[in-house]
C-alpha cells in the first residue's frame, strides 16, 4: 500500500527532527545523540581495564575514545548525514 504524500511529508520531517543535530552540524552532530554519549561516557570508558587501555593505544595508535569518536562519526554519523542531505526522497519536505 502506497501512503498519501502528506504522511510520508510527515514521516520525513519526524525523520529529520529526530536527527537534528546531524542535519545541522554535519556529521559531528552524532555526537551529540543519547548512543554516542553512553558510549563516549566516562562510566562506560572506565570500565577498561588500564592495561587494555594501554594495549589498544599500541596497536592502534590512539586512545579507545578517540577511536569510538571517530568510528561514531564515520559509521553512524555520515550515513545519517549523507541520508538527509542527499536524499532525492527527503528534499521534497
């Protein structure tokens, strides 16, 4: 079933409003959502032990947030934004 143009108008703008912080601020704005501050919070980093913390900076040349950082932007936040700025679909609202 096709739904009428003004719900799917509707469905778009909920769509962008829930991202807002994307679609303002490009990418970086996923940093600013509820999933990317569990993840980048402190309680949630503290939870690696030092010696893994230690570990990872070896092997991969930065912190474990700067990491989460980067990979929240790149892997979530890029997409979304990509989403909502390129959609043929999404500029019609």
């Amino acid at each position: 079933m096709v739904r009428p143009l003004e719900a799917c108008k509707v469905g778009v703008r909920e769509f962008k409003k829930r991202f807002l912080p994307i679609a303002v601020s490009n990418e970086t704005g996923i940093l600013e959502t509820r999933v990317a501050r569990i993840l980048l919070s402190k309680e949630f980093l503290d939870k690696l032990l030092p010696d893994a913390r230690q570990a990872w900076r070896q092997q991969y040349g930065e912190t474990v947030e700067e990491y989460l950082k980067h990979s929240i932007i790149e892997n979530l936040g890029k997409p979304l934004h990509d989403l909502i700025g390129n959609s043929v679909m999404l500029r019609f609202v």
